[in-house]
C-alpha cells in the first residue's frame, strides 16, 4: 500500500529537514515551506516524481543556475517516501 502524500505532509517535512536553512525550525515558523508544498502536491498529480517537484518548486525560490545543488532534499524525499538514507 502506498501513501498519497498531501501539502500538510509535504509541508511538515519540509519544516523538520529545513533543506534550504531558513531557520524556520529554529524561529517556530511552521508554514514557511506551506506554499511550496501545495505546488509539490500538484505537480505530484501531474505525475512528477517527488524529487522532480521539490526541485522545481525549490529552484525558482532558492537557486540559481550556478547553486542548482538537489542534495539537501535527499533526506526529504527519503521520509516522505518511508526509506532510510
């Protein structure tokens, strides 16, 4: 059985895992990755992988073409998905 993953999901690991270090962990800012992750939930429907959609969601506001750097969601997509890293 597989899980559907939805933005709160998403959201949640995204806060815990901070992949992009925007302290929001540090400063209790549970909805900094909210939006981002409501985007990830619909290009998952569109049939991204999870990684494809972080990455995509992820780059417009974090990277730039030089910092294009997708390691940091390794630990994300691995809970999201139920795996050890």
């Amino acid at each position: 059985m597989s899980v559907v993953l939805n933005a709160q999901m998403i959201s949640r690991a995204l806060f815990e895992f901070d992949p992009m270090n925007t302290c929001c962990k540090e400063n209790d800012c549970f909805d900094e990755y909210a939006w981002i992750a409501e985007s990830v939930e619909g290009r998952l429907r569109q049939g991204f992988s999870l990684k494809q959609a972080l990455v995509l969601e992820l780059a417009e506001s974090f990277f730039d073409k030089e910092t294009l750097h997708t390691d940091c969601l390794d630990p994300v997509v691995a809970y999201l998905e139920g795996r050890e890293l």
